[in-house]
C-alpha cells in the first residue's frame, strides 16, 4: 500500500526517507534498506499522519481542509448521506502558541528589518564594580491603560504612563552604584492591551484604555529605547528580558524582537528572546527567577526553580523570585529562596478601584554583590516624581 506523498509536508527527514523507502521498495523492503525493524518504519509514518491531522490532513477520514498556520484542528464534525457519502463538514480549529510565537517572529523581524542595528552608540562607563549586579524590576507597567482622577482617585494614560517611568527610571540610574552589569527585568504587563480588541486575551475581559493600540505600541518601544540607553550610561552590559503577561503575552514578545533587532550590533546590550513562563539568571552565588505571577502559585516556585536549574541551586547561597501581577508589596520567605512582588506605577483602572485595591505606587533597584546577595536597594515613590 503506498503511502499519501501529500503526507511528506508534515515529515521530518527521517520521516521523509522512510516514506519514500516504502512506496518504493514496499513496507518490509523499506524496513531492510534502511536497517531499522518494520515496526519502526511503521511508527515514522504513523507520526507523521497524526502530525498531518492535527493540521487537518487525514483523507482516509474524510479530512481534507487544512488548518493555517499558526493554528490546529481541534475538531472535525462530518454530515454523511444516505449512501455514506460526506455532504457537509464543520472544522474548529485553535491557536497553537508554538506556532504563533513562530509567526510573530518572523512578522516582527520582518517589519523591523530596516532598523537593524540603528542604535547609537553610548560610551561605556571608565570605571565600574564587577563584583555587583543592579536589577531594575519593572512591576507592570500598563501603557495604554486609561484612569479618571474623579472615578479612580488618580488620572493616568498614556502620556503619564510615559513620563513617570523614565523619571522614575533617571532617579533610580542616579542612585545606583556602576555595577558592571544591569538586569532590566520587566515583569509582565507591560502593555494594558493585547490588541486592538481592548481584551485581556484570556477571559476576554474588557479594558479601559486610552488612544489608538498602535500608538500605544510606539510609545512602548520609545520607553524602552531610552530606559536602555540610561543603563548603558551606567553600566558596562544591559541585559533585558521582557516577561510575557495576562494582558500582553504576545506583544511583548514582539517589543522583545524589536529592541533585539534595535541594539543587534550593541554588544553591549543583550535582549533575552526566551518564551519561557520561567526565567532564570545567576550571578555569582546569587539566582534570580522571574515569571509574571499570574500561573504559578508561589509556594511552588521554590520547587520549581530547584527542579528548573538545579545545578544553579546547588552552587548559589542566595535565590530569589521577582514577580509582578498583584500590583502590591508583598515578600514571602520560603527555605532557600525569597519570593517579592512589585508595586507599579500606574493608577488603578476603574474596576481595581471598585474592588478596593489601594496600594502605594512605586519603582526599586536591587543591588547584588556576587557573593553576599542583596546589599541595598533604591526606591523611587510616585510622590517624588510628581513634584517634579
């Protein structure tokens, strides 16, 4: 029985050989050949056509119509006549992340081609202290999000957004010792919006937001285009990573891209392009985590960083977890490891003010030393960048 050649576009290499192998020489011809036992001839073809009906591709049962990229059938529902001949066919399909992170990827590339390694070159710092290590936690920062003083307590939208973080981030970079080395680790929520459909992508929940999601967008590449430049004035490397959140898990990979491509012939700047919902960074004997907050709960973070990175574990003596998504002050100590969420700078949204949700506003650095861990830290309060 020879295979479907239509089935070689969901194959592997291997796969491909091995379909090839059979219409050719027959299943036991294929399985001598190639010197491999029939049952692993027929286990290659059996994954490649549960591959190809994932897509939507299994002729033999009545599946013809192909899912595009970047989702996957999730269900097939076929009306047959009296003759059991198919008259009608529902297909359902659904997102597949893998392949949308995929797609993104080479949307955004594509789109920021033209500014690939544009950006200026900053002097580094003449002298910095390689035994310490400043971290600059971003707590959800909510570009876009619209707030109004007389229904939430504050006023707050995208041209305040803008202006408090990178006042907030010149204090900051002020106070901080010239250690060798930044963490901009933003965590999460970076974006209010996911899209133009004012959502969260998840529950579908809606957002008050202010002016246009492509402005929204610029306005959040320009944030962090200068945040960036302010380290380098400091610090001799800038490593960045962007933590996806509940409200912008797929734009703010694609802002990682952009400032990956931004800073492409900066050595000096290293954009962390990972999808991981948990990121890990070592510094001496100091092991940072970060993941937004909002799919793990803490009291198993410690085990999972232990089981994520235990060879990081046992040669660290201090480890800590950043988190964001809570929008409130909060540090919980576990054996080995220290969980703390951030405050934000941003207001309250009308429904977080109706709930109740009265936390202060504020941005901090961290600074390790290599083998002590935490040694201080700065912190900037709303207050003061109001009576600026």
């Amino acid at each position: 029985m020879r295979i479907d050649p239509k089935l070689k576009e969901w194959a592997t290499e291997t796969q491909l050989k091995c379909i090839d192998a059979v219409n050719e020489l027959g299943w036991r011809g294929a399985a001598r050949d190639i010197g491999v036992r029939l049952s692993t001839i027929q286990g290659a073809v059996s994954g490649v056509k549960k591959r190809a009906a994932k897509a939507g591709y299994a002729p033999e049962s009545d599946m013809t119509h192909i899912a595009p990229s970047p989702f996957d059938v999730s269900g097939v529902s076929t009306h047959y006549d009296a003759d059991g001949k198919p008259t009608a066919q529902w297909v359902k399909t659904k997102l597949n992340n893998d392949k949308a992170y995929d797609a993104l990827k080479e949307w955004v590339g594509w789109l920021v081609e033209d500014v690939k390694g544009k950006s200026p070159k900053i002097r580094a710092p003449a002298r910095v202290n390689e035994d310490l290590l400043t971290v600059y936690p971003v707590g959800d920062p909510h570009l876009g999000m619209y707030s109004w003083a007389a229904e939430t307590g504050s006023d707050f939208d995208l041209e305040i957004a803008e202006r408090l973080m990178c006042s907030a981030i010149d204090r900051l970079v002020a106070c901080a010792p010239a250690s060798a080395i930044a963490l901009l680790l933003e965590l999460g929520d970076l974006f209010h919006a996911d899209n133009s459909s004012n959502a969260t992508p998840r529950n579908a929940n809606a957002l008050d937001v202010d002016t246009r999601w492509a402005r929204v967008l610029q306005i959040g590449l320009r944030v962090m285009i200068y945040t960036i430049k302010a380290l380098l004035k400091k610090h001799k490397k800038v490593i960045v990573k962007l933590n996806a959140g509940n409200h912008d898990p797929h734009t703010s990979f694609a802002l990682s891209l952009a400032l990956d491509a931004f800073f492409h012939l900066d050595d000096r700047v290293v954009v962390d392009l990972s999808p991981a919902v948990h990121w890990y960074y070592t510094f001496g004997k100091v092991l940072i985590g970060s993941t937004h907050g909002d799919t793990t709960k803490v009291a198993a973070l410690p085990g999972v960083m232990a089981a994520d990175r235990p060879v990081d574990w046992g040669g660290t003596t201090h480890r800590y977890w950043y988190l964001g998504h809570i929008h409130h002050r909060d540090m919980k100590e576990f054996p080995g490891v220290v969980c703390e969420y951030f405050r934000t700078l941003a207001a309250r949204d009308a429904w977080h003010s109706q709930q109740g949700y009265r936390a202060g506003r504020d941005m901090v650095c961290i600074v390790h030393h290599k083998n002590h861990g935490e040694v201080e830290r700065h912190r900037c309060d709303l207050s003061m960048l109001e009576a600026v």
